[in-house]
C-alpha cells in the first residue's frame, strides 16, 4: 500500500487576476445588471438544493440531475418539472463526465458524494435515470462537501475531486475493474487552509476550488504535472465578498471562455476571461422569471455552453437556490452574454473529446519506493538473465544513499548504502581474473568517485570490486554511461559534471579480483548536461544537452570533442527541456532505435539508432488505474533493452526513473513499460 503523502502548495496571488485595477474592495451590488431565470425547477423533495447538473442525453434530450441531500439523485426535466429519484444516500455533490470506456462502450457517468457515509458513489445514466454503477461507495476520510469530475485530454482517463470541509481536495481516479464496475483509487491528497464549497474541471486540467471565506483557487488537475495553487480572486484583495459558494467553467469557444464565481454575500455572480489571467468581465444578479426579487442565497453554479434547444441555444446556467424554494434557476447563457455585452461563442457538445495529441501507454509494473525522500531515485541499468529471463534484475540508484537492486516483479532484492549515486550502467562480458563478468558503474558524489562493482546473477548481489576509491577529479560527478568497444573491446566510462566537462576512463583489471581506472579523455559539452548512452555496435555516444540539444560523438578515446546535433529543442516541438535519460533498443545488425526523456512535457522521443536518427515520434506514460500504477513523469533516467526479460517483457522493456510517484502519493520509484506496448503505439519494430 502506498504511503499517504500531503502535498505543498505554492501558492501565487496574481493582483492582475483578481481585477485589472490592482487589489481594491468589490464594489457593492447596487446597480448590478440582473438577468431573469426562464425556468425554474420544482423544489426538491428534500428541501435541500445542493449542486446539480444538466445531463445531455444520445437522444438529444438534457436533464438536470440534482444532489438533494436525503433525497437522493433528484432528476428535473428541462421545463423544471421534478421527474423521479434515485436513492444515493445523503447527496451533497454530483458532477457529470461524457465518454468513460466502460465494457468497450462510451457511457455517461456521475460521480456523487454522499455524506453521511463520506464516500464517493459512481453511477451511469440509462436514459433519464441515474443508475448505481459503482463496485462498491468509496470510503473517504473527512467530511465530504462536494465533487468535480475531469476528463484527461492525454489518454481520456477520468479523476474526481472531492473536496471537504477541513480543506481537503482528494484526487481520485476512475476506473473499470475486472467485473465491469466503475472504482477508484486515490491519486494524491492536496490541503487548503479551510472549508471548501464546490469545484469544478475541464479536460485541459484546469481545477478551480472555491474555499468559502478565502476566495478561488487554480489547480493543475494532471496528476503527473507540477502542483500548484493560483489565487484567482480574494475578499478585500479583489472583486469578492466575504463568503462565495459556487463556480462553473462555460466554454464557448476561443474568445468565450470563462469562469464563474457566486459571489453569495453580495447576491451576485462574477464572470472572468480565462483568456487573460481570469479577469474580471462582470457580474450580474439573477431574478426569477418575472419576479423583481433578485436571488439573495447564490448556491452551487453549473454551467454548459451545449444547444439546448430555443431557451438556452447557447446553454445554460444552473444555480442552487435553497432560500428561494429550495430549486434550481436555469438561466440562458445568450441572456449572460447579451446582458454583459459579451459573445456567447459557440456551442460545444461535451460529448465530444479532442483527440490525444499524443500516443500514451501504461507501465506494467512499478517498483518498491526508493527509501529516500524528495529527488532521490535517478537511474536505472537493465540486466537480461542469459539463460533464465525470468531472473532478469533491474539496477538503479538512490541518489540520496545508495545503490538498489530489483527483481522484474519490482521488488527490492538488494540495497547498498554506499553514497549518493547519481547515474548507472553496465555491461557484461568484462573480463575480470580470467572470468568474464557483468561490471556495474555509478557516478559517486558522495567521494567524488567512480563505484564500481561486479553483479552476481546467481545470487542476486553487487559485489564491491573497486580497486579503493576511483576519483574523478570532478566537483559533482553527474551523468554516467559505459562504451565497450567493438574495435578494441575494451570498456570506458564516461562522467560529466554539472558545467558540461566530460571525462572518459577506460576500465582495468587491476590483478587482485578488483577493478581500476586510467582516464583516457576529456571534452566540455557547451553548458548543462546528464544524460548519455553509448551505442557499442555503431560507435556512438549520444548525450543530451538539457537545454539545447541531443549530440552525437565519437566513443573512442581519441574521438576528438566533433558534436553532431541529433535533434535540438528549439527545432523540434515535440521536445522540451531538459533532455535527460537516454538509453538504446537493439534490433540487431546494428539497426534500433534510441529512446530519450523529454523531461519539459513527460514524453519520451525515439529516434532510429542507425542513418541519420530519423526522429519517429513521441510517448507518454499514463495511469493504469486497475493495476494501481500511476504514469511517469519529470524522468531524469532511462533504460532500454530488447532482450527477452521474462513474462510480459519478452520484447524487452524501457524502464524509467518516475519522479512524481502519485496514485497515491510516496516516494520516488522506477516503472517497466513492455517494448511490445511502445512498438504498437508507434508502429516500431520489436526483437
């Protein structure tokens, strides 16, 4: 079980954001433009109006489905007419999500809260009726308020939100498991200083959560990107009262894209441009129908921009009124727009999903954490078992204490408390005391070395064979990579430190069963980098340039310092700073491909190994949720081989460093993605 992990949050107060004129009092709502409600819903059964939804159905019909506490998931007609329940418990949150693959099918979902339980409850839509869908309620530790759901642009995974009175924002991630039910699994747990009401999420990540008396903060809902928190807009910093409950996102196209706010204590709602840094666009009051009377108690807000039909042909407003009759207005969001004198844009079915931009694939197993906290896995180097791929190890570092050994299930086999190892490698067949061996190599910053050792197969075990300590004669050993020569069959190890200066030692038999080091060269690549991999067949060292680009050069000690640019950054906007781990799959014949972290945007480019390195397109790693194993992101290193490594990886296997280990959060670790998964997504060749 993964270890609870409270994120931090960075929290940023963007004045220009909560109102282009700096940080001033709202203004009071006298004079405020109202719009008029043209439906109003039936009051609830409950007497409670908790948030809602409007559901577009495949038959072109909507409802709006309504989280009415003990009354359950309340359905309402488009005219307002109260239809028919759902017994969900005590409901304080739903939200609605389009296109969940669930037994090969797209099915609409809803995702509701249930509170006196605290639990998170799943359910489809068969026409007009919501039905339980869930493989069991969610069990949650806090006391629930509210839900949102999004829809990841990447590979069309589904997460909720669900948000608490303490402050506590719990990501979870839908799934359908082995049954066809829909579960969850928790991603990470995020802390606010107090009571949340309501949040709401698109499919490009954006989380906005509205904390009560705080004001409305701006998450990045991707699991795998940087966590972060913007103060969109505050009470007394911007155009906020002291208490505001509900926000929507409406989005009508380029130009109509906004986000809206119940500014509940000043009886108004704001509208900002999610186009320039949410600022503020207006705000107006809402009456119902004919009534003079504006609504005093604004509630939870769902907005859709979606046709439905002549009363709302730009989409409606929904707003949760438990003073004023304990329903829902429905306002048209033409008459929004016309009121603030905006453009309502276009309509947007939100059934239909964008395309991923990109191919995804999952990773099939996922190590034990490292043991360090905070930055400490870094690189891994596999080992294919020469007779038994079953037995195949996975070396790697814990660059806060030392060297670890894994099995091809992912389990910790050994841990060497040696130092601060930053990069590994290895290669076989070194001849050692008359024997041929698999050496292992590790940039040392804790003596400023090179470790060296010799692993046992058999037992399963580095083995010391460093002949006293190797220095470097570096400041910060950094990236490290092994070269055998095919002319010489000899073996190097090439260090760079942080600045770019490269040194090559060539690897000996010192006589007495250990291992010692002659530097044979030295050559500064222009400014940061880490990541290298040595192409033994083709003569080649690749080496990435964290910023600038991927070089290619001679391996050979007396290659010279000639660097021929690969790809660059700036060139190729499929990459993004820093280049960082690097490794080869080889297809025999010196033919294969080379595979490399675009750290900036977690993918991984592959480039053909031999001719010009045709570069052949781009991957990223997602979530798996019914194994539980998240995606990889911010990779630092990387593995490749095509060696058969037992069930699963018969085609071999990229093995990458995970730096953000979420679903749920704890420390770094490593995960094994079959080649086989790679190939298919990219049209590649396997072995």
């Amino acid at each position: 079980m993964k270890a609870l992990f409270l994120y931090g949050l960075v929290a940023t107060l963007a004045l220009g954001a909560v109102g282009c004129g700096g940080a001033t009092r709202s203004a009071p709502a006298t004079g405020t433009t109202t719009v008029p409600a043209r439906v109003q819903t039936q009051p609830t059964s409950s007497g409670k109006a908790n948030a809602a939804v409007v559901v577009a159905g495949p038959d072109g019909q909507a409802h709006v489905v309504a989280a009415a506490a003990l009354g359950g998931l309340q359905v309402f007609g488009m005219d307002g007419a109260s239809q028919h329940s759902t017994p969900a418990g005590e409901v304080a949150g739903v939200d609605v999500g389009y296109g969940f693959s669930l037994n090969g099918k797209p099915t609409t979902i809803l995702a509701a809260v249930e509170s006196t339980g605290n639990s998170l409850r799943l359910f489809t839509m068969h026409g007009d009726t919501p039905v339980e869908a869930g493989a069991r309620a969610i069990p949650l530790d806090f006391a629930v308020e509210g839900v949102c759901l999004y829809r990841s642009q990447l590979d069309n995974a589904f997460y909720a939100f669900v948000i608490g009175d303490g402050g506590e924002v719990d990501q979870q991630m839908i799934y359908a498991n082995a049954q066809g039910k829909l579960d969850a699994r928790q991603v990470r747990r995020i802390n606010l200083p107090s009571k949340l009401k309501q949040c709401t999420a698109n499919s490009a990540g954006d989380v906005y959560i509205n904390e009560q008396t705080v004001g409305v903060w701006h998450l990045n809902g991707n699991p795998e990107a940087d966590l972060a928190a913007t103060l969109v807009d505050a009470p007394r910093l911007g155009h906020l009262g002291e208490e505001n409950e509900g926000v929507a996102l409406y989005d009508g196209g380029k130009g109509s894209q906004w986000l809206l706010v119940s500014n509940t204590s000043e009886g108004r709602i704001n509208v900002y441009d999610r186009a320039h840094d949410n600022a503020l666009l207006g705000s107006f009051s809402v009456s119902a129908g004919d009534q003079k009377d504006t609504v005093a108690d604004l509630g939870p807000l769902f907005a859709t921009s979606a046709a439905l039909g002549s009363g709302f042909p730009h989409g409606v407003l929904l707003i949760g009124d438990e003073d004023g009759g304990s329903n829902y207005k429905l306002v048209s969001m033409a008459d929004v727009a016309s009121a603030l004198k905006l453009s309502s844009g276009t309509p947007q079915d939100p059934r239909n999903a964008p395309k991923p931009a990109i191919a995804t694939v999952t990773a099939l197993v996922e190590t034990r954490p490292v043991g360090s906290y905070g930055d400490a896995a870094d690189d891994p180097a596999i080992w294919a078992h020469p007779t038994d791929p079953a037995k195949s190890l996975v070396v790697a570092t814990d660059k806060k204490a030392g060297m670890v050994v894994y099995d091809m299930q992912g389990d910790l086999v050994q841990f060497l408390p040696d130092g601060k190892m930053n990069n590994t490698d290895l290669r076989d067949g070194f001849s050692l005391g008359g024997k041929k061996v698999t050496l292992v190599t590790a940039s040392d910053r804790t003596h400023k070395s090179i470790a060296i050792y010799r692993l046992d197969g058999d037992v399963r075990q580095l083995v010391n064979v460093a002949d006293g300590v190797q220095p470097t004669g570096l400041d910060d050993p950094y990236g490290l990579c092994m070269y055998r020569s095919a002319k010489s069959h000899k073996t190097y190890v090439f260090i760079n430190s942080g600045d770019g200066l490269m040194r090559q030692w060539e690897l000996r038999d010192a006589g007495n069963g250990k291992v010692r080091t002659a530097q044979v060269r030295e050559f500064k690549i222009p400014s940061q980098a880490e990541g290298c991999v040595a192409d033994d067949i083709g003569g080649a060292l690749f080496v990435g340039e964290e910023d600038v680009a991927l070089w290619k050069m001679d391996p050979e000690p007396d290659g010279g310092s000639a660097m021929t640019a690969v790809d660059r950054v700036e060139s190729n906007p499929a990459i993004k700073d820093d280049i960082e781990g690097m490794g080869i799959y080889d297809l025999g014949n010196g033919r294969g491909y080379v595979v490399v972290s675009s750290q900036g945007n977690d993918t991984y480019a592959v480039y053909r190994r031999e001719g010009d390195h045709a570069y052949l397109g781009s991957f990223a790693v997602v979530a798996d949720g019914a194994r539980g194993i998240d995606g990889i992101s911010e990779t630092d290193g990387l593995d490749v081989s095509s060696r058969n490594l037992g069930p699963g990886f018969e085609h071999g296997a990229m093995v990458a460093q995970d730096g953000r280990n979420v679903l749920p959060s704890q420390n770094q670790n490593y995960k094994y993605v079959p080649w086989e998964s790679i190939a298919k997504v990219l049209k590649l060749e396997m072995r």
